[in-house]
C-alpha cells in the first residue's frame, strides 16, 4: 500500500498573487513605511518649529511672589521678548486648597526686549501662589 502526499491547492502556500512574490511585498511595506516615517517627522518638525516661533515671540515668569495680606498677593512678573512686540501676560493665585482666588492681565509694551513689573493680584481670600498662566503676543 502507498500513500501519497496530499496535493496543496493551486495558487495557494507560495504561489499565485499573494504568496509568491515575498519580495514585492516586502518592498511595499518597506516604502510604506519609509513614507509613513517621513510624513510624521514632518509633521513633528512643523509642531516643534510653531511651537519655538510662539514661545520666543513673547516668553514670562514669575521668579518671586509674596502674599501680603487675605486679600492681596505681589509677584514679580518678568518678560523675555522680541523688541516691536507686544502682549498681554496672565497671573493668577491660589489659595491652599487649590482655588484660584485672583487673577490679573498684564499689557506688556512693545518697546525693548524685555519688561519687568511688579504685580498685584487682588483676591477673594488669601492666596498662597503667584504663577503666569501664559503671556500672548499681539500681531
């Protein structure tokens, strides 16, 4: 008795339009991915290269704060900027707990290339911090 080997179905295992040509196939995916590659370095080169050109237009801090009173905080607001560029810088307090309890805008001139003020924050009840929330700058 002999026994033979069962036959594999035509175009199947190797052969015919997916499987025997792993070459082909493995090209594609290579420029697939190559295309994929470039297009998200791209588009992280964009991102980073907005987000640099925003922050450097008009860049703050607040090194110091001093609470004065339940109802009153002094910071110290200090701008980084291009000279002809303008802005508004936003500061706010906290209370302990977390509450913001006062907020201020601040215009930042156009003239010279950097602005330092000191700033007072009014608030509702007695505030523990002082930070910029973020500065703007007019076009």
């Amino acid at each position: 008795m002999s026994t033979t080997a069962p036959k594999l179905p035509e175009g199947r295992y190797g052969s015919g339009r997916f499987g025997g040509d792993d070459r082909k196939a493995d090209r594609r995916l290579r420029v697939a991915a190559i295309v994929c590659g470039a297009l998200m370095l791209g588009l992280i080169a964009w991102l980073g290269t907005s987000y640099l050109v925003r922050e450097t237009r008009l860049h703050g801090e607040v090194p110091t704060f001093t609470p004065v009173s339940d109802t009153m905080v002094k910071a110290h607001l200090s701008v980084q900027k291009r000279g002809g560029v303008s802005g508004v810088c936003t500061l706010r307090s906290q209370s302990q707990d977390g509450d913001v309890v006062g907020q201020v805008d601040v215009a930042v001139p156009a003239a010279g290339s950097s602005f330092e003020k000191d700033v007072t924050i009014r608030t509702v009840r007695a505030g523990t911090t002082a930070e910029l929330v973020g500065c703007v700058a007019h076009k």
